[in-house]
C-alpha cells in the first residue's frame, strides 16, 4: 500500500467496543484484525455536558489516527531497504529483565 486510506484503517478493525466510565467518560477498544487491541478515552470537566454519543465520536477518532500511524508504519517499513526487524527475543517473556 502506497497509500494509507481511510478504508484500509475501517478494513483493519475486527471489533469496536466502548463503554462509560464513571459519570463523564468514554472508553473505546480497538481490535484490530491481527488480534492487537488499542485503547482511548474521552473525558469532560463538567458531569451535565457529558454526551456519549460525542464521547464516543471523540474516541473513534482518537483510535483511528492510532491505527492510521500503524499502517503508515507498515507500509513505509515495507518498502525500506532495510526494514525495521523485530528481534524475538525483545518479547520472549521468559527472559529475565533483570
């Protein structure tokens, strides 16, 4: 992809969940088809202005350009002479960090 459109972040959610937290904010999750989760939140000051609809529009957003910054990540790690390579044994958990 040379391109990052607004299609390929939609086609890259599996789910989308959102739930209110405490009287004024909005939490949404992000599952993305490779099963990695990205989380984000709204918030407003006052309890009385708290509108989930724009909590949740807000939220969307917020995960959108997340996943957007992700594929253009991708893409351009694609097409890199030398690509970013993840070292397994950065993420081997049974390494001691110590």
């Amino acid at each position: 992809m040379s391109v990052v459109k607004q299609e390929h972040v939609e086609h890259a959610i599996a789910d989308l969940r959102f739930e209110k937290w405490g009287k004024k904010t909005t939490v949404g999750m992000a599952t993305l088809v490779n099963g990695f989760e990205i989380v984000e939140a709204s918030s407003c000051v006052k309890e009385e202005n708290y509108n989930e609809g724009i909590g949740r529009q807000i939220v969307t957003e917020r995960l959108h350009q997340k996943i957007w910054e992700l594929l253009g990540f991708q893409s351009q790690n694609e097409k890199a002479e030398t690509p970013t390579e993840i070292n397994d044994k950065a993420f081997d958990e049974d390494e001691d960090d110590s």
